[in-house]
C-alpha cells in the first residue's frame, strides 16, 4: 500500500499520484446581522450540560434554543440535545455551556477534554479544525462517512434549505496518508455533489486549506 505524508508543499505531497490540490484561502467572514436577528438568542449565563455515557448532553427547553441559534447537536426529542465531543469543546471554551459530571461538579476545557479523547483520540486535530472552521462564520456539520470529518455550508446557511458545499477531511503535517484512501475520499465527494478540501494542521495547530481534484487515476492496491 503505498503511503504518502504532508509536508512542506501538499503539491509535492500529491505529486505523481493524479491529483491536484490547490490552496484555499478561506476569508474571514463576519455575522450578517439580519440573518442573526433571526435567530434564538442564548441566554447570558452558561447553559448547564450534563455528562450521559460519554456523550454530552443538554436537557429542557434551553435545548432547541442552543440548536437553532448555532446549529449545535442533534436534538432528541423536542428538550433534548447531544452535542459532538468538539462542539461540547467549543461551547465550554466559549462559555456557552458548562459541563457537570455525575457528582454535578464542573468539567473544565482541560478535564472535557482529556475525556472525551479517550474514547475519540484524534479529538484534538478536530477540534482545532472544528474551531476554526466556526470562527470564519461558517455552519459546521459532522461529516459523511468515515474519514470525511465535517460538511461546511455558506455563511447564515438554512439547513433544511440548502445542502454543504464541502466535505472537510483534517490531517497533521507529517501524518501519512494512504492514496487508495484519498482516492476513496474524493469519489465519495463527487458522488455527493460535493468539493473535498483537505485542512492540515502545522505543528502550531494552525490550519491550512486545500481543495482536491481527482485525475483519472488507478490506486495502488
């Protein structure tokens, strides 16, 4: 199986297996008001989550509030709300949420997420994409599929509306990547209607976006 790892340039990275990668830049981009006005506001004070079997999760009718104004969670029921471990980081980090364990004390960003890695290890890479992909206004979803971490939709996107944009698949810089897999990867995208983008992480956490364009290629088996 041959393997190929990210470093310096991702066009020497991909050179010779029959892809093109080009970067994105993605710009920042701030809140549209109008859009905003239409949403739930969240209350002022962190909104209590609790911890249920590893996942967290918010209860009472402050839950479709969270939902609706972010596109956090997947709602259960109408007062119902389990949250992705990065999206439970990110609330907590921002003071949206606090996270209570079973004895009802307070889990800081540091004890979430050293629990939340045990049972996902690669939470931090993530979370790091996850983080800044929200900070550029973007609506984040999680992926489709195995390897496809996150769908991005445009800035103030509906999602009963309009579908994602893109399929995000992160990796560090240095981290080996099989071509069958990236092969994989982009078919699953076009068969979705989608673009794939590749978000590697520097050793700094900072991430770097490429889109990717499948030649017409044969993987190595």
């Amino acid at each position: 199986m041959i393997k190929v790892a990210i470093s310096g340039s991702i066009n020497r990275f991909l050179e010779g297996v029959n892809y093109l990668a080009e970067e994105q830049p993605l710009e920042e981009i701030t809140d549209d008001e109008d859009q905003e006005e239409t949403r739930p506001q969240l209350p002022e004070e962190p909104i209590t989550a609790k911890v249920s079997r590893g996942i967290i999760v918010v209860k009472g009718e402050v839950a479709r509030v969270l939902h609706e104004a972010g596109h956090y969670g997947t709602l259960k029921g109408e007062e119902e709300l389990a949250l992705e471990p990065e999206e439970a980081l990110l609330l907590v980090r921002r003071k949206r949420i606090q996270v209570l364990d079973r004895k009802g004390e307070e889990l800081d960003f540091s004890v979430l997420l050293q629990m939340l890695s045990k049972r996902h290890p690669r939470l931090w890479t993530q979370y790091l994409v996850y983080s800044d992909l929200r900070s550029r206004g973007y609506v984040v979803r999680t992926g489709y599929g195995k390897g496809l971490w996150f769908r991005v939709y445009p800035r103030g996107a509906k999602l009963n509306e309009v579908t994602a944009k893109y399929f995000v698949c992160a990796i560090s810089e240095g981290s080996p990547l099989k071509v069958a897999e990236l092969e994989k990867l982009s078919r699953l995208a076009l068969r979705n209607r989608k673009r794939l983008m590749l978000a590697v992480l520097d050793r700094q956490g900072e991430a770097t976006y490429y889109l990717v364009s499948p030649a017409d290629i044969t993987a190595a088996k």
